[in-house]
C-alpha cells in the first residue's frame, strides 16, 4: 500500500538499549479531508526520511501492522501500526 502526503513531522532517530532502532513521521494527506497519519520507520528503514525534511510531498510504501493485547482482567484490545519501508519525493515537489 502506499500514502501520499505532505511530510509535517520528523522525530529524530530513537535508539533503545537492545540497539532497535525506530523513527516517526507524519505525512498529511492531500484530500477533501486530510489526515494526519503517523507512520513507523523501524530498524534500518529508520533513515530513510534522512534524504527528505518537512514540507515535502511524498509517497510512502506502507505496511498496515495490527495486533492484540489482553489485560490481566481479560479485556482485549486490538492496535493498528502503519510501518514505512520506502519514501519516494514527488517529482512536482522536488
């Protein structure tokens, strides 16, 4: 799957003791009604947003990443994830 969009946020790169390595961005659809949609770029996708900065328009490879959880109580709750795994800057926008 792909997102189109404006790039409205890059966080910097976290790092965690493990080595895991994970960065957020936020693309802003161009639609009636636009959305904001947080996207996860994880281990070594995370610099690909490096070759871009906020304001560009992008098409982002998407993977859409659901899972479970189960409180101690029983109660199951279900989250969704959107993983990028490529970036390509529009031509109009370059």
């Amino acid at each position: 799957m792909e997102i189109k969009g404006e790039i409205i946020r890059i966080a910097p790169v976290e790092t965690f003791a493990s080595g895991f390595q994970k960065r957020n961005i936020v693309i802003r659809t161009q639609e009636s009604y636009p959305q904001e949609i947080l996207i996860e770029l994880l281990k070594d996708k995370a610099d690909l947003a490096d070759a871009h900065k906020e304001g560009d328009t992008v098409t982002v490879g998407i993977n859409i990443n659901g899972r479970m959880w189960e409180s101690p109580t029983g109660e199951k709750k279900w989250f969704n994830t959107i993983v990028g795994w490529k970036i390509i800057k529009d031509a109009a926008g370059a």
